[in-house]
C-alpha cells in the first residue's frame, strides 16, 4: 500500500480523538505498536494482530473509568 493512503488513513482514524482525555492513550499507543512490529518484523499479519489486541486491551482495562464490566458474584 503506497505510504499516502496510509497516512490518510490514520489521519481519517484518529481525527477524532479526545486528546484531553486518558482513553486517548489506546489508539496511539496500538498505532506505536503496529508501525514497529511491522518495521521489526516485516508480518503485516503479525504487527496488524498485535495492535488490535494492544488497543482492546488498554481500552477493556485500563481505561473503562470504573464503568463496564462487574465483577462475578461470589458462589460457593
């Protein structure tokens, strides 16, 4: 993919984003992580897997602001 269409791209994704905010960390941060594993390892495959799971994971857990998931209720 020629490197123009790729930066409108993240232009297009990330315009959005509250920078204000914490849970603007996630996107930038699986940004970081695709762009160099992809520059490491040359995997699109790989480098687009490892961003995604990097991004759910910042969004699922760090940055739910208390709300979303609850905890199991204890059985026993």
């Amino acid at each position: 993919m020629p490197a123009g269409v790729t930066v409108v791209l993240v232009v297009y994704c990330l315009r959005d984003l509250p920078v204000a905010e914490s849970r603007a960390v996630a996107p930038p941060a699986a940004l970081a992580v695709t762009v160099g594993l992809h520059l490491w390892r040359r995997n699109a495959l790989l480098s687009i897997l490892a961003g995604t799971a990097v991004h759910v994971a910042l969004a699922s857990t760090l940055f739910t602001n208390g709300r979303g998931m609850r905890p199991l209720p204890a059985t026993g």
